[in-house]
C-alpha cells in the first residue's frame, strides 16, 4: 500500500498446509510479529510456530471480521506489527478485500506476501501438469455456486466449455453436481480430474480418478471440505512435446540445428 517502512500488517500467503511451503519472506514476517493471526480451521498451527515467544498468537477460526479488524487495529496503535496468515495464497479466495478497506479507513499501511495456492501444490505432489502443447495453454481457476454465488458469466458449466484445465475450489460438497456441470459443458467423461484433500496437511492425500467416475470416487475416499479438483485434459490428451527444446527451433538464446 505504502512504502516498505510504514507497512505494520501483512496479510502472508500460508501455502497449502507443509509449514515448509511457507516464503522465506512469509516465515520471517511471521518470526518478527507482535500479533499472528491465522486461521487454525486452515492454517496448521505449525506454520505459525515460529513466530517469536512474546507474540500474540490467535486463531481467527471463530472471530467475526469486526473482531479481527480490532485486533490487529489494537496492535498497530501500541506501536506494534501484525502477520496475518492466509490459507495459500491471499489473492485467492482470501477475503482480504473487506479487511483492506478496514485499514484503509483507520488510516493502517498493510502489504501483502503471496503463498503457494493448494492448486499448484496439488499438481507438485501429483506430478501433474495443467499445460499441454497443442491441447491445452490455459488454466482457469474457478468453484461451483454454493452459499456464495457466482456470477452468471462465471458458471462453471460456461467456462469449462473451453476446454482448458480447470483448478476447481470449494465444491467438495455436491461431486455429483460437479460432474453433471462437467458433463454438459461437453468435457469428454475420461477426462483426468485429480482430487486433492487437505493438500500439504500430514493426513492430506489424492487420488486421480475421471469426470464421469468423480462422484463415486469422492464417495469411496470420503473427501470432502479441502478438496480442491484439478480437471486435465492434457493427461489424456495425444502425446505432445514441447518445442522449446526442439533443436530445430531457434529462439533468443539458441540457434536451430
């Protein structure tokens, strides 16, 4: 928001749950905190550990927005700084924006750390890619309407029409709907669709299973909450290789063969 000197609360990227996942920028604000507020229903709490022995650490779990605000308000007014530690990324889904604007009107500089989204730390563990030459460039990041809407552009039957790779969030709960949404867009029933749970979390697992056989698979490995689906059509699409490292194609820093 303002310069790096005048910034006392940082919003920090948590990665998906392997405190090793953490920035070494995210993990040294965290260590230099007077407050550290996460949200343990997302944030293990090993993430956190290393913040400094005379550090306010709390949970956010249960705390409305008012709350949260008034503490890392109180914080700064005593001269102090604040981590506040988001599950991934907090441009994702992170509900940063309303706290933002909290700070903003209490006149409170703040800065931001980015994390490792469970998305990209799903593909890693999986082996996985959402890329594939000459079938799919794009990855749209996306979730199914549920107690929050989504725009009517936005529907997930509209947007995995293209075709691309799709990293689906917060739609763990209705898997049959899931696959009809699918379906109908037209992605074909083999396509690859990995199920990541509680990715980066000791007891975090995944399996890879198909768009028509999703909702069975979820009801067999009892997923459900913290579960993000990774739609690739690229795993069953043709064998393709990238041209980069074809020696007859020449770029900037070497000539074809």
């Amino acid at each position: 928001m303002k310069g790096h000197d005048t910034i006392r609360v940082w919003f920090v990227g948590a990665g998906p749950g392997d405190p090793e996942l953490l920035t070494i920028k995210g993990q040294r604000i965290i260590a230099g905190a007077d407050l550290v507020l996460y949200a343990g229903s997302l944030v293990p709490p090993e993430v956190v550990a290393c913040a400094h022995a005379g550090a306010q650490v709390a949970d956010s779990s249960s705390m409305t927005l008012e709350e949260t605000h008034s503490l890392m308000r109180d914080t700064v007014r005593r001269g102090g700084t604040v981590a506040r530690v988001h599950t991934g990324d907090p441009a994702l889904y992170g509900a940063t924006r309303e706290q933002m604007r909290l700070l903003d009107a209490d006149g409170i500089a703040y800065g931001v750390v980015p994390g490792v989204t469970a998305a990209f730390a799903a593909a890693a563990q999986a082996c996985v890619s959402f890329t594939a030459p000459e079938v799919t460039q794009s990855l749209v990041i996306t979730r199914l309407e549920g107690r929050t809407p989504v725009p009517e552009r936005e529907r997930l039957r509209a947007l995995a029409a293209h075709g691309s790779a799709l990293a689906i969030y917060l739609s763990a709960a209705t898997p049959e709907r899931l696959r009809d949404e699918l379906l109908a867009a037209g992605v074909a029933p083999e396509t690859c669709v990995l199920a990541a749970h509680r990715v980066g979390w000791p007891d975090g697992s995944h399996v890879m299973t198909t768009v028509q056989a999703l909702a069975e698979t979820m009801s067999e490995t009892g997923y459900s909450r913290q579960t993000v689906f990774l739609v690739l059509p690229g795993e069953t699409g043709p064998e393709t290789v990238s041209r980069l490292y074809d020696e007859t194609f020449a770029h900037g820093w070497r000539e074809a063969r």
